[in-house]
C-alpha cells in the first residue's frame, strides 16, 4: 500500500486572524504532519505563521493582489503545489474551521491509500456543540450526518482532493467566485470515474452560519447553477432542472429583495457567457440517480 502524500491548502482575506492561527495550530497538532502547508491570502498581505506557530513541513504564503473567490484563492494553492510535484492529496480547510481530533491527516492518508480510484473526500462539518446544519450532509432529504458513504458531492469547508484526479478533470471553476463550485467540481469527478466518499469521521468544527450572510448570496447563486447546468447537464436536462429550482427558490425564499436579486442573478447567468461546455455522460446521470442525487434536484 503506497502512502500519499498529503499537503494542507487555506485561504483567507485576512480578516480572521486569530481564527486562521487556531486553525494553524490544530493542524500542526496532527499525529500526522503534512509534507507542506500553503496559505493563500486572497486579497491581502499574510504575517509570518511557521516560526511563529511552529508549524511543520515546508509552509508557503502566497499574498493574491485582488480577492479572487473561494475557487480562485484554491487554484492559487492547487498551482504552487503543482509547481512543487511532491503532493498526492490536497486537504483544503476554511480559514475558520478547526482540526478538533490529531488525527484526521492520518485518516485521510489511509483512505486514499486504500482505494486508487478515490477523488474527493468530504469531511463532516459541526459547530462547537457539534450540531450539523442540514445544507452540510450531501444527501437529499433530513439525512444522518454521521452516516457515511459514497455520494454525489461534498462541502468546500473540509475536504481531500486527489492531485491525479485534478489533473484529469481540471481545477476549481475559478469565474463562479462563491457558491456551486463544488457541485461543478464534483460532476466531472463523478464523469470521469472518481468516486467522492463522505466520511464523517473527519471532522471540521466550524462556526454555525447561513450562506445568505454574503451580500451576494442570492445573485450568484441564481448565476452559477444557471452557469453550472449549462456546462455540465445534457441539453434535456437544463430547462427540468433549473425549472425545479426555480420552483423552489418561489417557495423557500421570504424576502423580495433576496428573490429581486436571485431572478437578476438568473437572468445574467442566462445571458452572460458559462465557460467550456462539457455535459456530463448519461452513464453519469444514472450513477448520481442512483447514489441518491439525480441531476434535476
């Protein structure tokens, strides 16, 4: 059993200082040291963390002139890695989360040396009370946090990537900036015959948040699953899903401001160019049906 090797990437925009050094913290507290830790300042200039923190393996800080999006600020770490050539897995983690147990690297390590055909690896999201907000367990439906499996997305707060797996579905989708980007990550996984395990065992504790705190929520929200359908679905499927979601964004969302903005955000994603089209396979389609997630919902 060959073991990967495993790096750590963060991103922040420097506004939770105190949070990105206990985040650093716990990851040096691992029983498992990753060979390299690269920290990306989205939009801001970094302070010195390895000395200072003791933190191990080699550390790099990349201060990005411009905020370039969570997908962006990951291809800024996804590249330096690249450019080094030594790392199998990429353990991404939200500059606010916390490695509560040392032992989550070791554990990721093995699952991926255990199965050659691993892509992605979800880790389960809790707050300090360790409550897990429904929109954090990739399954449709009131779902089990704790129940683990193979399954059709995961949660950009705490996950694994495999490098061999980017090099063959490429990188996050940097122009979508916030929201959908792991959906569309996880469609050409899932197309290209990587399986996406989530294992709830890995947790990430991370502060109890509704994604609606972003001023944009809702316009890019709307612009990027309009996005998202019209790279990755086949031409059947657009209008029945982004009719469903239509449907449900009238039925869930109260505030008019918010539903003004999402049908703004609708209207541009139609308008405005998507990126490469590359539609999934139907051989795909029926693989997220049966793993529980059919591309229309």
């Amino acid at each position: 059993m060959v073991e990967p090797r495993i790096a750590v990437a963060v991103v922040t925009m420097g506004n939770r200082p105190a949070e990105v050094d206990a985040l650093l913290e716990s990851v040096a507290k691992q029983d498992l040291a990753p060979a390299r830790i690269v920290i990306v300042g989205n939009g801001c200039r970094l302070p010195e963390f390895a000395r200072r923190l003791s933190l191990p393996g080699e550390v790099t800080t990349i201060d990005v002139e411009e905020n370039l999006g969570c997908p962006g600020g990951r291809n800024v770490a996804l590249a330096r890695l690249r450019a080094f050539g030594d790392v199998d897995v990429v353990v991404e983690l939200d500059d606010d989360g916390l490695l509560v147990d040392p032992d989550v690297l070791r554990r990721v390590r093995d699952l991926y040396a255990a199965d050659p055909r691993l892509g992605i690896v979800g880790f389960r999201i809790a707050d300090e009370h360790g409550r897990t907000q429904q929109r954090h367990v990739p399954r449709v439906g009131k779902s089990d946090p704790m129940r683990g499996g193979y399954v059709t997305g995961f949660l950009g707060g705490g996950h694994a990537l495999r490098t061999a797996m980017l090099a063959e579905t490429g990188d996050w989708p940097a122009e979508f900036f916030f929201a959908h980007e792991e959906t569309d990550l996880a469609w050409r996984a899932l197309d290209a015959g990587w399986k996406i395990l989530y294992a709830p065992e890995l947790l990430l504790q991370h502060p109890w948040t509704s994604p609606a705190r972003h001023a944009i929520y809702y316009r890019v929200n709307a612009r990027n699953r309009v996005w998202l359908v019209r790279r990755r679905l086949p031409l059947p499927l657009v209008p029945v899903h982004l009719g469903v979601w239509t449907l449900l964004t009238l039925l869930r969302t109260r505030s008019v401001a918010g539903l003004k903005a999402w049908f703004g955000g609708f209207a541009e994603g139609l308008r405005e160019p998507a990126g490469e089209r590359r539609p999934m396979r139907w051989r795909t389609v029926w693989r997220l049906t049966r793993l529980g997630r059919p591309p229309v919902i």
